[in-house]
C-alpha cells in the first residue's frame, strides 16, 4: 500500500474467517497484513461490516462472526464511515454507472473518493472497470 491506508472490501473480511472460501489465503496475506501492521490504517463502510457479520453468522455461526467484530472491528486503526444522505446521492450515481458493483461497492468508491484512498482490497473484479482505484486482490 502506497499511502499505508487501504479500503477493505467484505470479501476479503470473509474470507479471513470462512473456511471453505475460495480466496482464503489470499484473504488471510491481506488482513495479516493490517494485524502486523503492513497496512497502517484500513477504511470501510458500515455496510461492508453489515454484509460481513450477517454473511459468517449465517455461515460459520455466531463464534466466527463475534470472533471478527471483536478482531477486525474494534481495531482503533479501523475507520468505519456511517453511509450518510449526502453520500447515498453519490452512491446512486455510482450504481447506476456501474452495472456490476453492489450497494456495498460502491460505498467503497464514494469513501474512496472522499478520503483519497486509490486502493481497494478485493475480489470483486467490477471494480477494475473504475478509473482512478486499484483494485489489489494478492499482497507480496
């Protein structure tokens, strides 16, 4: 990470904790990554921690979901931006824009835009249709 800032995706989230995932590794390269430091400062959406939780309660059970809020969550180097009015206009935007990224997604793009952050961590590769964001799926 250039900035030592980077935006989170949920995938990335959930793959840390769900076992049978397919990018399980990759997820787990990453979010090491943010545990040692590597990545200084991780931003995200409250609607990535939504999709997040809800998806490994639903998964893994309630120990794996609790276990990540507590982990990832509750980091202090953890920013979680509350989606609000003034940025759902953007976010509709956005939407329509871009037929293949989610609501989530492009939360993603309008945080992005807000805090100067070019780099999201994520599997999803609509996001490589955007101009201006990298999308980072593997660290080194």
């Amino acid at each position: 990470m250039a900035s030592g800032k980077a935006i989170i995706d949920s995938g990335v989230w959930i793959g840390a904790r769900y076992k049978n995932d397919q990018y399980r590794e990759k997820s787990l390269a990453i979010v090491d990554a943010f545990l040692n430091n590597r990545i200084k400062e991780v931003h995200l959406t409250d609607y990535v921690l939504v999709e997040t939780i809800n998806f490994l309660l639903r998964k893994e059970g309630h120990e794996a979901a609790s276990d990540a809020l507590d982990s990832f969550f509750e980091s202090e180097l953890v920013i979680i931006r509350y989606v609000n009015r003034m940025m759902i206009a953007r976010i509709g935007e956005l939407l329509r824009r871009y037929k293949g990224l989610s609501l989530t997604d492009c939360s993603l793009l309008v945080l992005a835009e807000e805090e100067g952050i070019r780099e999201i961590c994520s599997f999803d590769t609509a996001f490589d249709k955007v101009k201006g964001v990298r999308r980072i799926d593997k660290l080194d």
